[in-house]
C-alpha cells in the first residue's frame, strides 16, 4: 500500500506547533492532561496526536487528532458500545446529533459512540483548537451520563456532584 501524500510537507510539524501553542495557553489549568505526538506516520501516512482532557461528567476525555492527506480528523469515544435499550439510546443520540455544532455522533470502533469532525489543514488555527477542545468537552458532558444511563444503566451509577 502507498501512502497518501500530505498537502504539503510541513503540516506535521505546523500542527504539532499548533497543540503546542495551543496547550501553553491552558498551561496553567487541570483542565488539559497530556500531549502525545506519534512521530513516525502510521501504514497509511497519517500522523497521530492524543489530548487527554479532564471533563466534570467523565474523568477523562481523549481525544484522538490524525493529521490525514487534506485534512485533521478529530474522534473521542462518548461511551462504550450500548447493551441496553440500544433504539431509545440511538434515538436520543440522533436528536442530540441535530443539535450539535462542529461535531456529530458516529459509531465506530467495536460500536463505540463517538463524537467526531474533520477539518481542513489550514484552518486549524489555535483559535479554531480551542473550540474543538471546548465543543468536544461541552459535549461529552453534556451526553455521556444520559447515554451512559440509558446504554449501559446496569454497570452506570452518576457520581455526585463535587
């Protein structure tokens, strides 16, 4: 298999300027975790970068960024894949989908639930980052404990407030 040629040589390094630029901003917070950069691309070319967040509702948020051929694709897993009440779950998730801005919901891997987006090289700026990390967090709060609930009610117990 060949790999895709990047848009242009340098994006790797632009983007990882990018989080950089970007994660000295939250320096000073609990609210970014780590920054982890694959350096060498994967079979298919794409670069890897993984974000751990701290959310309210879930501990910890990764999220996934892969540098592809014109674009960055952006994933973080909402929940597992449900067990229960999967078409009020879907049905819920598709409502919630309408409502989302930058994101949608897909399944994915192993039927997880997870929120993604693409986009292209040049527009993520450490402007655009921000609203990524800041819809991708306000996101997951605001979905995971009900989806948890109605997905996975049997094993989820909401954890109070702190």
């Amino acid at each position: 298999m060949t790999r895709a040629p990047l848009s242009d040589a340098d994006a790797a390094s632009r983007l990882n300027e990018t989080l950089h630029e970007w994660s000295a901003l939250w320096n000073a917070s609990s609210f970014v975790g780590e920054i982890e950069h694959q350096d060498v691309p994967d079979d298919k070319g794409h670069f890897h970068w993984l974000i751990r967040l701290m959310g309210e509702e879930k501990d910890v948020i990764t999220l996934w960024l892969s540098l592809r051929q014109r674009t960055v694709f952006a994933e973080t897993e909402l929940m597992p894949a449900p067990e229960e009440n999967r078409e009020e779950l879907y049905r819920y998730l598709m409502v919630k989908n309408h409502e989302l801005r930058e994101l949608h919901l897909a399944i994915g891997p192993e039927e997880g639930i997870y929120l993604v987006t693409q986009v292209p090289i040049q527009e993520l700026t450490v402007e655009r980052l921000d609203e990524l990390v800041g819809a991708t967090v306000t996101y997951v709060d605001e979905i995971f404990p009900t989806a948890m609930t109605m997905g996975l009610g049997s094993v989820y117990r909401r954890r109070k407030a702190r």
